[in-house]
RNA sequence: GGGGGCAUAACUCAGUUGGUAGAGUAGCUGGCUUUUAACCAGUAAGUCGCAGGUUCGAGUCCUGCUGCCCUCACCA
C-alpha cells in the first residue's frame, strides 16, 4: 500500500467515524438481510405502481448499497443508492426518520454502504424513490472513490484496485458478468450434450500437453520439483481411458512467458474430449460452444439477423458454419509455393530469417510452420478453421489415414487470434512414445523434459479413439466482449508488485 | 530485449517562448425540503514519478533510473 498518509486512511472519514462511534453507532454493523430487495427489483415496482409525480403509495421496501451521489438541501437529501442490480434514488427527510438516522447524513461519505428502509413513490420530477423512513450506516468506508463524472481511467489504476473499478465504472462490472454468463453457455453446451466436467492436477511431476516455458515449483515434503500445468491435457485423456466418455474442464494453465495484449502468464483453457469423436466432431462442437457464448453476451446482429462481433475495428460474422481451409492450400496461397516442396521453401525460410535445423521431422516442418505463422497467420482474421497440420508438429494428433505427412487437426482463428486447437487425438502407444521420445531429443525448451511414461502405459490399456479441443476462454470473451486487452477481461491480471 | 509515448492535488485533467502551481470533481465551513454531473458563498489541498545536469531561474530543456501504455520481437 501506499505510503502516503491520506492513501491509509483519509482524515476526514476517520475523524466521522471516531465520532459517530463516540455517538454510539456501530460504523460496522452485522447485516439482517432478510427485508433486503435489489435495487433493480424496488425501482421495477415503481414502474409498475404507476404513482403519479409527487405522490406516494402505501408500498414499503428496504435496499443497501453504496452511496454513489449525493444532493443535500439541508433538512433533506437525495442519495443514490447502487447494488449489484443498479441504482435507486432515497430520499431522507427530517422528521420522516428517527433524528438518529438524519443526524448521520452529517457524517456520510460518498462510498458509503447504508441501508433504507420506507415507502415507494415518485418525486416531483418523476424519479422513482425511497422516501426512507429509517435509515442506517451499514460499513463507514475510509478512502474516496473515484471521480464520479470520469470514473477510475488509468489502466494500471483500474487493474490494480480491480475493486474500485468494478464499482465506479459500471460497464466494466457488466463486462465481467457477462463473461461469467459466457462460461455458463459454455459449460451448459457441453453438459447438455451429456459432458462431465472434471478437475485434473495443477501440480504436473512432467509437462506436457502443449509447447511452453513452465513454472518451477518445489514440493518440500517429497523433495522434488513440479510444474504448474501447462495443459490439462494429458489428464483428461487419462480419463478416456478409463471409461469417461465425454469429459471437460475449465483449466487455468500457467506459462511462463512474455506479456501482451493478448497473453497473460495465468489464462483459463477449456479443454473438452469426446470419445468416438474425431477432429470432425470437434468442428461441430466448437461451432456450437461459440455460438452459445455469443448468444450468451447478447451478441448483436447485422441487418440479415446474423450475430457479429465487433473487435478491434473489425467486423466479424459467427454463422455456422464457419469456413475451412486445409493448412497446405493457405500456405500455398499465401507463401507461393507448395509446402513439402523442400527446396522451394528452404530459400524462404533463409529470406524470413528462420533458422532451418535439418530437412525433415521435427525441426525442419517446426520452421516451416514458423514461416506459416509469419506469412500466412496474420491474415486468418476469422472465423476459419485451419485443417491438416504437419503430423511432425502435432506429438498428440493422429496422422491423416493414408497419409502421414499430416495430422487430423484444426486450429480455430477469430479476430487475427488463435482460439482453439483440435486433434483427432493419437491413440496408438507405440508411436506416442515415438513423438515423445523425438520431442525429449530435441532439446528444445519448451518441449517436455521427459518422456511421460505413465500416460504412455494409460494409452497402452487402450483408449477409444476421440476427438479433443482446447479453447481459449480469456480470447474468446475478448472478441466476444470487444475488449482490446486480455487484461479487460481478467479480473486480476498478472501485474508487478506494487 | 528494440523503438515510440506518458508520469502535475484523493480523482479527471490544463499549464504558452524556461520567469511565484491551475480548473472541475471529491474534501472542509456556511446556506438551502424535490434534486439527479443539484445549486450559492467561502476554504484547504501538490517533494510537478525519482536522481543528477544546463541556467540568474526548470513542471517546462538534457542525461540516467523507475513505473505504465502502444508497438516490434517473443508467445504452437
């Protein structure tokens, strides 16, 4: 916390609070709900009462909140009382509350949590309101909230007190809760198709499941190193094996990677697996779960009833179904030259600076999908599905039936991001432990350290052959919500210390 | 890590060619029984991010540092 002294405490609030203390109230009291209706609901009953301007009716409620505004005129006050569910105007009166009740308002601060009891009606103007009857200090609050015109602006500000900024900017708490409705439809599409939704480890003893960097972590009793998952992959394919057919989890992975606009060390990855599925079946499922999401948000549509996204200036139509494009033909668009035409594309590799470490397996098809984020990437907008990857850079997918070269995956693009990645998953021990063990020589960093023995013994009692994605939840909300940065759509992103 | 930008009151922001630090909101004092960015009068509030330098004089110019934002690199 700051070391300045008003940042502790403000004086003035302390010193109201000390007095009303020496008065004998209770700055902090223990709530009793039980009354208590959302703002929303109260202001919704006005509207239905339909009391003329002026008038009152004989309807009693009572609501808490936050004073948000207020406008005094020395024998009454006007307070905007905010919930979760909105705001409500309550007007206090000298002589229609206990002089204990009025003699508060001398020591009410904006930021302020009361409660208010009394009747509905309408003030001159029209503005439904409590006329309160009693009115109570429910939590004194000791620092000043933003400026009520402009809110809380400064990104950084806005991340670090995620707190104030979800109470003075009421665009970011619907944000928020939207994301959480946009989780619902996901998890709601995946139950109803007879999903289980499960928990897997955090703590990984090998990491895998995908490329990245891990953090290190030190168990004390065991004496050995973990890893926070990088993936949950490798867990949830345990459980195909092991006869849950349909299975998911909400995962948040861990890389230890740089920042940006679009990543975040810490991000939530759905991952979901149908057994008896293949790549095919999970284009139907992620059609459906993005669709869902959208709806969820309350997407708007274009004059033809389609829902579009907006993002980042950017237009972006969600109609199933949505395009596809084999990977080979997007490269051979984009680049000039076929892809497994080796001498055509080493000169291209040496032009873009990519280093390529021999000319086949491993590290040969790695730089060329180097060239292929580079060249083509940026020009999958979206949505399309990218189909048939190069089976060497996919260790967890199943080679195309008839022809190795490629493997039964998609990756999903929306708003020039990747948002999703799918495998008609390999099930055939013997050549997983072939990709791990070609993994481990590579020596790359990001790859695993280890082969994973035991999710090779897994696949060796048999799993059903299944259809697997993984799917970017923060991104997802990202186009979904037309917010720029991870950051606006993570409640407490990753920040150094203050 | 490279490049660019920003940092002034609790909050949102001005600050001219280098010449005594400004406004609105919030606060404080007083007034007001129908306002809703209430209003009226008065008042207090700043180590101008930090450290150096140039200068008679620096919020302003220069250098370094710190933090943040954008961008490139990185990120399957």
């Amino acid at each position: 916390m700051s070391t300045k002294p008003t940042e502790r405490f403000h004086p003035d609030r302390l010193r109201k609070l000390e007095e009303l203390e020496a008065a004998g109230v209770d700055a902090y009291p223990v709530a009793s709900p039980e009354a208590r209706r959302p703002t929303a609901e109260v202001r919704a009953e006005v509207e239905a009462l339909d009391v003329p301007p002026g008038e009152r009716s004989e309807a009693e409620a009572v609501v808490a909140g936050r004073v948000m505004a207020r406008r005094g005129f020395g024998k009454l006050a006007f307070l905007d009382v905010e919930d979760q569910s909105g705001r409500l105007q309550v007007c206090v009166q000298k002589g229609a509350v206990p002089a204990e009740d009025f003699a508060l308002l001398e020591r009410l601060d904006l930021g302020d949590q009361v409660a208010a009891c009394g009747v509905l009606g309408r003030t001159k103007v029209g503005e439904p309101t409590l006329f309160a009857t009693g009115f109570t200090l429910l939590a004194k609050s000791l620092l000043p909230p933003p400026e009520k015109f402009h809110g809380l602006t400064d990104p950084e500000l806005r991340a670090r007190r995620r707190y104030v900024d979800l109470f003075a900017n009421p665009e970011v708490r619907e944000a928020f809760l939207k994301r959480a409705d946009l989780v619902q439809a996901v998890r709601s599409t995946l139950l109803d198709h007879r999903y289980v939704e499960v928990e897997t480890p955090v703590l990984h003893p090998i990491y895998g499941g995908a490329f990245a960097r891990p953090f290190v972590t030190r168990h004390h009793a065991l004496d050995m190193e973990l890893y926070l998952r990088i993936a949950p992959e490798l867990y949830l394919k345990r459980l195909l094996v092991g006869g849950i057919e349909r299975v998911f989890e909400f995962a948040r992975v861990f890389r230890n990677e740089g920042l940006s606009p679009r990543h975040n060390p810490e991000f939530t990855m759905l991952e979901f697996y149908e057994a008896y599925g293949d790549v095919r079946t999970m284009m139907d499922r992620t059609e459906e779960v993005v669709v869902a999401a959208a709806d969820a948000v309350g997407l708007e549509r274009d004059s033809e009833g389609r829902r579009v996204a907006r993002f980042r200036g950017a237009d972006y139509v969600l109609e199933p179904p949505f395009p596809r494009v084999r990977w080979a033909d997007a490269f051979r668009e984009r680049v000039g030259v076929d892809p497994t035409d080796r001498d055509a594309v080493r000169p291209l590799l040496e032009r873009a600076g990519i280093e390529a470490a021999g000319d086949e397996g491993l590290p040969w098809w790695k730089a060329v999908n180097d060239l292929f984020e580079a060249e083509v990437e940026p020009h999958l907008a979206g949505p399309v599905f990218v189909t048939d990857y190069p089976a060497a850079i996919c260790p967890l997918a199943k080679p195309t039936p008839g022809d190795p070269t490629w493997a039964e995956r998609f990756e999903f693009f929306l708003g020039g991001m990747e948002l999703a990645n799918a495998f008609s998953e390999l099930n055939d021990p013997r050549l997983q432990l072939a990709r791990f063990e070609e993994q481990v020589a590579s020596r790359d960093p990001e790859a695993p350290s280890a082969i994973d023995w035991d999710y090779v013994r897994a696949l060796a009692y048999g799993m059903p052959p299944a259809g697997g994605c993984g799917l970017g939840v923060d991104r997802l909300a990202m186009v979904l919500l037309g917010r720029d940065n991870i950051r606006e759509v993570l409640l407490f992103p990753h920040l150094r210390p203050e």
